[in-house]
C-alpha cells in the first residue's frame, strides 16, 4: 500500500520536525556543528609546520608529530598539539630564540592549570609554559609545555572563528 503525502500533511510534517529539532536542541543542550562538506570556508586540520605558523611559533629543528588538540569552544576552527623531543639546551635554545628570551613560567604544583587545552594529568611540578597568540592573527593561540627535564615539548595550538 502506497501513502500519498499532500501539500498539507508535508507542511504540517516540515513544522514538526523543525519545531521538535528546535526543541531538542534547547532542552538537550546541544549545538549544531559545521561539516567541511557544509562549509567549504572551515579548516581542516593543519600539519604541525602549518599549525605553528598560524600561532606565530617557529618551527624547531626536530622531528614533529602533530594529534587532535582539545576543542574548549564551538568557536574553534582546529585545535592541534604538536611535541617533539630534543636535548634540553635544544628545547632552550629553541625558546629562547623563538620567544625573546623568556625560558617560561614554572608550574607550581602537579595538575595546575596552565590552558584548557591541558589536561591536568599532563602538568607536572617543575615543567615550564608560556602562552600567547600570533600578533598579526589573534585568533591563533598557543601554550607550550616543555616537561620537567627540559627535553620534551608540547604546543597546544588553536584557531578560533574571528
């Protein structure tokens, strides 16, 4: 058996189904997320060398790799974590030059909050970090965490909607 939808019954169905969706998403909470299928003008993820140019950081002279960040807003275009490893007068060398000189702010204390792009199991007494944004593109954002012993680094680096 075949069901014909008429005109009416299709525009009463339409209003159902927007007004429901509607109420779904004010009682749930939830938010309607962009696809790049959808949005053409939304980034993919970058590779490390981009992410840290977006954020304004040279690259250093080691080996990258690049995983998800922590999303902290729906405003975020991409949020990425680039670390690599290196001997500790490397990694502070690579500071000192990439950063004018500043060698970080300590970390006071284990699970300190340092960026919401950190979890706080990650943080540890005795790692430095240093935060900021690139100046011509505030919307880029980093935090670096360079372990305790100086030879491990992690940029959190992220791109919010301008």
């Amino acid at each position: 058996m075949t069901e014909t939808i008429t005109p009416r019954r299709r525009a009463l169905l339409r209003a159902a189904v927007i007004g429901g969706t509607g109420l779904l998403l004010v009682g749930t909470g939830c938010t309607v997320t962009r696809t790049t299928e959808e949005d053409p003008t939304m980034n993919d993820s970058p590779t490390a060398e981009e992410a840290l140019a977006a954020v304004g950081v040279p690259a250093p002279d080691a080996q990258l790799e690049v995983a998800d960040g922590i999303v902290v807003s729906e405003l975020d275009e991409w949020s990425v974590r680039v670390s690599f490893s290196a001997s500790a007068d490397e990694v502070s060398s690579w500071v000192a030059n990439s950063f004018g000189g500043g060698e970080g702010l300590p970390v006071s204390q284990d699970g300190a909050t340092i960026s919401q792009r950190f979890a706080p199991d990650e943080v540890h007494k005795g790692a430095r970090y240093l935060d900021g944004s690139n100046p011509e593109d505030p919307s880029a954002t980093y935090t670096v965490l360079i372990s305790p012993e100086g030879t491990d680094v992690v940029v959190a680096a992220a791109r919010t909607s301008r």
